[in-house]
C-alpha cells in the first residue's frame, strides 16, 4: 500500500472531491480553515503540492460540487453561514457567490434551532441545463440554474438536517434522493416537485 499525504489544510478537512483538469485528475477538497483546494494526485513525491488556492468563505467549509458549465469545469463550495460560491477549477478564480438569503434559505425558527449550513451539493442537468442542489441543516433543499444563476424551486425535505444527496434519472425524470437526521429518505421529481419516502 503506497500513501501520499497532501498537506496545506489548517483545519478538518470535511469535502473531498475528484475531478479532471486537462486530462490529469484533480483532487478539490474543502475544510474548517475555510479554503477550497485542488491537488494534482499525481506528484511523484511524497507530499503533493497545492495546484491552487479557491475562494476563502467567512465559515467552515461543509460541502463540494463539480460541474461543467459552458464547457468550464466550475467547484461549487458550501459553507455553514450558507453561502455557496462558485469558482473556476483551472485557476480558482471566483465566478458567483450566494448568500444564503439568495438561496431562499429560511431563517432560524428560535434561537439555538439548525440553520442554513450547507451540508450536501449535487450537480446534475434538468433539459440540458447545469443544475445545482444543495441541501441544508434546516432540511431545506434549493435548486440553482448554474447558467442564469436563478433559483428555481426551494423544498422543504426533511424535519432535520439533511446529511447526504445523490442524483439519478429514473423513467426519464430527474430524481434527487435526500438523506436525513430524521431517518427517513426521500426520493424528489425535481421537474414536478413531487417527494416520496423511501
């Protein structure tokens, strides 16, 4: 077993993602100190070097994307303010930035309640447009047009925060499925806005 070790985090590392920058493997990760990071995986060495820095948030990092978008590879990142900023994997320079106020995240019912800390992002295509969905603390769930940066529908999906997303198509329909503290999956038709329990 051979390892590598990448080091530049200053904090918890909590999103890992792999994607392909002219060919080559690209590794994004996202962490507590919060900073976005890329990493060429294939250094011949035993410590990889940062290929970039990304964008700093104003709180940890909690969630990553990869998507294509107008034929650029863009990392959307996560943060537990809420805010997701979008940025260029081939040089980290930044192309949006959402609060989560813009992202239609609903404000805290009382003090100490679960907030707008985005904790899972898919991308996915809804008629071959780029899509984003992210999901939250509160169990909310938006939907983003990566190319007109619109929201296009917010869900509320769960009693609790929601821990993991994975997209599929099924019978032609675009389907997220949603996992949550409240123990329960569910599967969500992101064209008709329909939700069902797993």
């Amino acid at each position: 077993l051979s390892t590598r070790v990448m080091t530049g985090h200053v904090g918890s590392v909590a999103a890992t993602r792999i994607g392909q920058l002219e060919g080559r493997p690209v590794v994004v990760t996202g962490a507590s100190d919060q900073t976005v990071r890329t990493w060429d995986p294939t250094v011949p060495s035993g410590r990889a070097a940062a290929v970039a820095a990304g964008q700093r948030h104003d709180a940890d990092i909690a969630s990553l994307a990869l998507a294509l978008v107008a034929g650029e590879q863009i990392v959307a990142s996560g943060d537990e303010n809420g805010t997701v900023c979008l940025w260029r994997l081939t040089d980290g320079s930044p192309v949006a930035a959402f609060s989560a106020e813009e992202l239609n995240a609903r404000p805290p019912a009382e003090f100490g309640a679960a907030g707008p800390d985005v904790f899972a992002a898919e991308f996915t295509e809804l008629d071959g447009v780029p899509t984003l969905v992210i999901a939250r603390a509160d169990g909310s769930m938006s939907v983003l047009d990566l190319t007109s940066h619109i929201v296009l529908n917010t869900i509320d999906a769960h009693a609790g925060p929601i821990s993991a997303l994975a997209i599929a198509t099924i019978d032609g329909n675009t389907h997220v499925f949603s996992a949550g503290d409240d123990a329960i999956i569910r599967s969500h038709d992101l064209r008709r806005d329909r939700k069902s329990v797993v």
